[in-house]
DNA sequence: GTGATAATGATAATGATTATCATTCTGACT
DNA sequence: AGTCAGAATGATAATCATTATCATTATCAC
C-alpha cells in the first residue's frame, strides 16, 4: 500500500548520495537545489514511509528526527555537544549484552538507540 | 547563583517522593493536588534547574524529557512501546565498552543515553 | 477507463519547551 | 532596618518540529 512515488524517490536519492545524518529540512533545501521541490509536508511522510520500508535509517535525537542511508552495518552515534557532528561506530558486544539485559527483564527487545555525548578530537584541539 | 527556592523544593520534593519518571506537567499536577501550584514556566525552570545541580536526573526521551530521582545509582532504560511503562537495568559492562568506543574515536565522552524499546511482559501477555 | 486507495501540498493546528517582561524575592553589605 | 544586584516567578507570547486537515491529483487493479 505504501507507495515508491516520484517525490518519494528524489528524497531517497538526495538521502543515498552521502553519508550525511539529514534532517526533513535539509531534506527540503536539498531537494529545492536539485530542481525537485517538494512540499515540507510531503517531505515528512515520504521520510517516515521511506524509513517504516526499511529504505533509509531514522535516528532520534533530543530536538529532532535524522534519517541516514540504510545501506550500511547498524552502528550507533558519538555526538558532539559543542560542534553537533555525528559519527558512527559499531560494537557488537554492547549489542549482545543488551539482548541479554532484555531477556533478563522478559522484554521483547524490538530496537535501541545508544548515543554518546561528548567533545569530538577536532572541538578538543579548538578549544584552548 | 542557582537558587533552591521554595517553589524548587516544592518539586524536588515530589519527585523524591516516588520512583516514576516526572514529565513537566505531571509535577505540575501533583504540585496543584499538593496545594502548592507553581506556574508551568517556573516547573520548567525548576527541573532544569535541579537537574543541573544534580538534585534529580533526567532523561530525553523522543518527544519529551522527563525527570526521575537522583538518589540511586546510575542505570538505563527499557521502554515498552505498547504501554508506555519504564523500566530500570543497569549493566556496567555497556559502560565499559562505551568508555572503550570513546576512547577509540578520541573523544572526550561526557554522558550518554541508552534506551531499549519492546515489549513489556504484562503487556506480552494481554497481546494474545 | 473507472473506482478505490494513497499521495500531494498549502496551511492550520498541536504540543513541548523557551523567551519576554514586569514584578517580587533573596542575600550580602552598609 | 535599608539598599542594591542578581535571581526567580508567573502569565503569556513565541518558537520549532511535527502532524492533521482537506481539497485535489496520481496510481493501480480490474
């Protein structure tokens, strides 16, 4: 039912040419720049069809909602509270000991979100 | 220059006196049925307040922050997506292994949110 | 090619939070 | 006690991301 329209396949496009962590008006601008401007409404149910497809990754920060490429291994994010720069990481073994923590409560785990917060090597070296 | 003011003890005071996870307006609920009603700007002000001085502790959830009391030790969380309910783990070798991620990507960490969605085992069971 | 279903886009509405601003409180110091 | 500066308060407006509304248009199955 979920339908792969025109509009829909420009933010998927936009959204898998970098490895950006874009939000919906990013999404927008990009779009406007490309000559295929769509509505900010439109923009927000493609980005959520596009994620509940399993197209692109959605990752949910304090303020706002980010969508990134799918193609790549699940990882999760180091976040930089002074310049806002995300990157990705990925360790297993944290993702083992989660499922364990879930079956040791009886929960159904159906997904995380682990963020770390803190100053990244480049805001280290500015800041003096 | 942060102050505990009347008011600020008013809300410290009914978060300590439970282990649930406070929203805004909930304090400003149990702060009206409390006979001391605080204006909703001033309840805002004054979790935040108290959270920076490290009375309380807060977590950021998708769409809204809540706070909890800071008089246990550290932990995480398990969220049942169907009901809503928060539960409690705490396993220090995650901890570990993000100290370790931190320190492979130079970063300086500061905090960091984990939060495991699923499905409770009460809310298992009602399902069918 | 005709419905049924879904998508679009402009705009209004929502909901949590923050800003504004006039007023009041607080604590330190005469 | 009196004064002054810095904070806090509370009512309300503003902000910002997101969702709802709704009339219109596109899409797909038959």
């Amino acid at each position: 039912m979920q339908k792969l329209t025109a509009q829909r396949q420009a933010i998927l496009d936009v959204i898998n040419r970098s490895d950006k962590h874009w939000d919906a008006d990013e999404v927008a601008y990009a779009l406007k720049e490309n000559d295929t401007p769509i509505g900010i409404a439109t923009v927000y149910r493609g980005l959520a069809a596009l994620a509940e497809q399993g197209l692109i990754e959605s990752i949910q920060l304090a303020d706002k909602k980010r969508y990134e490429r799918a193609d790549k291994k699940h990882h999760d994010h180091l976040i930089c509270t002074d310049c806002g720069d995300i990157e990705e990481f990925c360790k297993p073994e944290i993702e083992k000991l989660q499922d364990l923590v879930a079956s040791e409560h009886d929960f159904t785990i159906q997904g995380h979100q682990l963020l770390l917060f803190g100053i990244c090597i480049r805001c280290k070296g500015k800041g003096i």
